[in-house]
C-alpha cells in the first residue's frame, strides 16, 4: 500500500525540536504497517510552537498534527493520521490556522508547502515566471520594474532596491556584483535563514534576476558559521540550479549568464554592515570602510556592487512575477508591500508573520503572538535587533511603517521582535547594549571603541547608586556623542537601546531622571 504525501519539516527550528528522530520513527512505523512511505521533508511553516508538525494531504487540504514526539507516532497511525483523522494533536488543516490565514504571504509563499530541493515543487508554485518575465522585460525595465514596487531594503536601513541598483547599473565597469547579505545577526531573527532552507531556489533566482538587471555575472552569499544547514542547502540548490541552466553561461537558453557562490563568515555582528562584510568577503578582516565611495560605486574588488539583505532579494522573484504595481498596493505610507515580522524571546506563539505595512505592534504582539510565554505581562518590546529601541506598552499602538517607528527613535530593522515580561529589568539591558557594542565594535572609531566600554562603566556606577545624577548626565552625554560621532550604525545606534531603557523605565535605574531630549 502506498501512502499519501506527508510532510515532516528539515529546517534548523523543526530539527532542533525534534523532527528528524519523528521522520524516523514515522517512517519505521509505515513499513511495519506495510506501506510504502512518501515522506516530504519540507521546511517549517513558521508556526514555531508547534514543531515538528507533520502534515498529512488529504481531500480536505494538508491536515496538521504538532508539536509531535516520536513517542506519539504509534498513536497518531493507529489514529489514522493517513486519512486526517482526528487526534488531540490534530490542528486541522494548516491552511486554516489563523495564524497562517491572517498573513499575507508574497516572499515567504512556498515556505513548508514545497520541497525546498524541488525544482519541481518550485516551479509548480510559481518559481521562475519571474526571471522569465524579466528576461523578456530586459535590463533596464526590470530595474524600473522594482523601483515602481516601492521595495526598501529589509536588512537594516531601508534604502530603496531600485534605487540602488539603478547606481550600480549606471556605474561604467568591466566587472559588477551581486552581494546578498545573510549575515542575519540580529537578535530574534530567522527570516533569511527560513529562506535558505526551506526555498532557497527563490534567493537564487532573486540573486539571479538582480544579476541580470545591473549586468553583473557573478553573486555571492554571505552567511554565517551559525548556519550551517542553511549552507548546505543553499549549495545543493546552486549545483541543481547550474544543471538545469539557470545558473551559468546561458541562462535559460536566453545567452546571458550568471553564477553564484556561497560564503561562510565566522558570525561577528559588525560582518553584517555592508563594508565590513564586503572586507571579509574579500578575505580580510572585518573593519568598516569610509563611506563614499559607496559600494554601488566601488564595493567588492572595488567594483561596482549590489548589496542587498536576502529578504530584499528573495522578494524580487513575486514583483518580477506579479509586476510592481500589484507589491506596492499593500503597505502604508512609504513602507510599500510586505515584511516577515519575527516575533521571539518571551512570547507564547512564536514565529514568522508576514505582513503588509501598517500593522500596529501591539497586535502582533498580543492578537498574533498571545503575549508571554510566562504568563505575566508584557514590559517592553525590543523591534529591530540589538540597535533597536526599547518600546513600552503605551507606544504599542505605533504601526510597523518605517517612517512612524523612526518618529519614535525606533527601528525596524530586519524586522525582529524580542518581548519582555515584567521581570526584565531594563538597566541591565541598556547595560547589555553597551557591552554587546563594546564586544563587537570594529575598533576603527573611537566613539564607538571607546564609549561603549565607557558607557559599560558609567551604566555600573549609575545601577550600583554611585553619584547617579552626575553618571546619568555623563551616559546622556556620551550617547549624544556616539550618536553623532560614530563612523557606521554600530556605534551610532547603540545609544538608542540605551536611551529608549532609560526613558521609559526610569524606575530600573533608580531614579526619575529628565527626559534625554532624543528618546520620546
Ligand atoms: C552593525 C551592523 C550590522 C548589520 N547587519 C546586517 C545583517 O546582518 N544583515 C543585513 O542584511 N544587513 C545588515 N546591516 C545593514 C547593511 O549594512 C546594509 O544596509 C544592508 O545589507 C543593505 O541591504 P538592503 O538595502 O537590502 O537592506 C547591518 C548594519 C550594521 C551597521
Ligand atoms: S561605529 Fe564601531 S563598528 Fe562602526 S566603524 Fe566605528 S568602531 Fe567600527
């Protein structure tokens, strides 16, 4: 008897849950019921807290059963999972779950629906009609076909994607780039890693679509030794992709050509900022270069380059596809389209959800997310990775848009959420800022070098009641001169953690001190 198609996730999250022993001991229990197992190890769907969650296709859809131990496998068979019978840990069908059903899914389509070494799966989902229509667009169209769908890159800055790759496009050269920036070292974020390694034919065809556009034929991956399954997936694609003709010199069969590497970075946070990465790509060390030149001008090998975050990239396929016009009717203001909010830290349901523009935090947080996972309330949220604010409930009614969080000297970054309850306390975490700064500056400025080990120490002395007034105007001041003084947004934004901490919990630091006139 063969049985019908089930799916049991292969990425990092689901695997670190337990979902390969559950593949294993679902696939000994079918061959000793005699059935020939079909088993799909897809990635997960982002519905964290509820991996492994195996998914069963069925009449009604693909029926889901999660978070499932191996030691559940015998009752889940003798359940008749294979028909989508019911069981205590039967979530209905996938699709249906409001957490799924609420997003709206254009860079994150296929994740946990498709095979992610499947060109097939891929393609029959949609993949490659993207570069296929921007094959026949041409250079300069599918350039402009970006710029009108508003895509801001989803790495850190928000710099328009056209835009940029109109510079590098513009820039006379011999030999142009394509650098996708996977470096992902911000805190509570998994996005671009979910990507590699649950749809990385779709960062391939991104990479290859941005390659085409700007007439650069070579792109490299850089990512982290943190991840080293995304890796290896992302290498078996490029090998499938160089097979089938869709990477190469003859790209399908349109004569232009583009290839691709990846790169493993040792996981240092300052990797990430776009001249330090180009450095270590380039086999030296980490330091962050003078801006200009900028890297669309001169970038690796001193050549013209694209720099883009992997979400920006793995979003151009759906605007390629779908055309510009249709991403940026979703969104608000200037923040056109969509963006993979991560939600984590303390937080009851955990995971990805990708949304348009506009969305007010405190529903991701208590409609979508559930609030803690402890139970208490909620204290602060941390948006945008460790460069972040800290936003207290009363601003939970700002909307995830770039221009309203920047109103309120906050970030959004790569889109990472970290919550806290009502036990963090906020002076160690603005003390937390200042190290982690002091830990991964690049040395080359000394606001940053030096401040944030200053800035460590002034923190100890104003939590330990040490002359608090005179050390408290002495952070503000140093955080001012970081702010304004530092060469890259290491340095330069570590004050606003600090800042945020200090004037919304005031009581953390055992004083009610003035407003620092940059924190509201
Ligand atoms: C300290 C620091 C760390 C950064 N880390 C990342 C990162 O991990 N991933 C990323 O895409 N961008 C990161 N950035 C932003 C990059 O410098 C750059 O703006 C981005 O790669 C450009 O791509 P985008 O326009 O698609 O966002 C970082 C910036 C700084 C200052
Ligand atoms: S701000 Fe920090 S990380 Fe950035 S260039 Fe200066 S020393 Fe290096």
């Amino acid at each position: 008897m063969k049985s019908p198609r089930i799916f049991v996730p292969n990425d990092a999250t689901a695997v670190a849950c337990g979902a390969d022993r559950v593949a294993r001991k679902l696939e000994a229990g079918l061959l000793a019921r005699g059935i020939t197992a079909d088993i799909t190890r897809n990635g997960s769907r982002g519905l964290f807290w509820l991996e492994p969650l195996i998914e069963v296709e069925t009449e009604r859809g693909r029926v889901g059963y999660g978070p499932v131990k191996p030691s559940d496998i015998e009752d889940l068979l003798h359940a008749g999972i294979l028909h989508g019978a019911d069981h205590p840990l039967c979530v209905g069908v996938v699709e249906e779950i409001p957490y799924l059903k609420k997003q709206t899914r254009l860079t994150f389509a296929r994740i946990g629906i498709i095979d992610p070494l499947s060109l097939t799966d891929y393609k029959a989902h949609g993949g490659y009609r993207g570069l296929e229509r921007a094959i026949t667009l041409g250079p300069s169209a599918t350039v402009e076909e970006v710029v009108e769908s508003g895509l801001r890159g989803r790495g850190g800055a928000g710099f328009p994607t056209g835009i940029k790759w109109r510079t590098v496009a513009a820039a006379p050269a011999d030999q142009r780039y394509i650098v996708c920036n996977a470096d992902e070292g911000d805190s509570g974020t998994f996005a671009d890693r979910l990507i590699m390694e649950a749809d990385p034919f779709c960062l391939i065809e991104g990479m290859t679509i941005a390659g085409l556009a700007v007439g650069a034929t070579k792109g490299y991956v850089y990512s982290r030794s943190e991840y080293p399954l995304a890796f290896v997936v992302m290498e078996k694609a490029i090998e499938k992709a160089r097979e089938a003709g869709l990477l190469g010199d003859n790209i399908l069969g349109s004569g232009l050509a583009f290839d691709m590497e990846m790169r493993m970075g040792a996981g240092a946070y300052v990797c990430g900022e776009e001249t330090a990465l180009l450095e270590s790509l380039e086999g030296k060390r980490g330091l962050v270069r003078a801006k200009p030149p900028l890297p669309a001008h001169k970038g690796l090998f001193q050549k013209p380059t694209v720099i883009n975050n992997l979400v920006s990239l793995a979003t151009v396929p759906v605007i390629l596809d779908k055309g510009g016009k249709y991403y940026r009717d979703f969104g608000m203001g200037r923040s056109r389209g969509t963006m993979p909010i991560q939600i984590a830290g303390n937080i009851k349901f955990g995971g990805l959800f990708e949304t348009a523009f506009g969305i007010p935090l405190g529903e991701l947080v208590y409609d979508i997310g559930g609030g803690t996972a402890s139970g208490r309330p909620v204290k602060a949220v941390q948006a945008g990775g460790p460069l972040g604010a800290y936003l207290p409930t009363h601003q939970f009614d700002t909307p995830f848009d770039y221009e309203a969080f920047t109103a309120k000297d906050a970030l959004i970054g790569h889109g990472g959420l970290v919550v806290f309850d009502d036990t963090a306390d906020l002076a160690d975490m603005a003390r937390f800022a200042m190290e982690f700064c002091a830990h991964e500056s690049c040395g080359k400025c000394t606001p940053c070098r030096i401040g944030s080990t200053r800035g460590v120490e002034t923190l100890d002395k104003v939590i330990a009641g040490e002359k608090r007034e005179q050390n408290l105007a002495l952070l503000t001041d140093l955080c001012h001169t970081m702010k304004l003084g530092s060469l890259c947004a290491l340095g330069g934004f570590t004050p606003y953690p600090v800042l945020s901490a200090l004037n919304h919990f005031p009581e953390d630091f055992g004083v009610a001190p003035k407003l620092p006139a940059a924190a509201e």
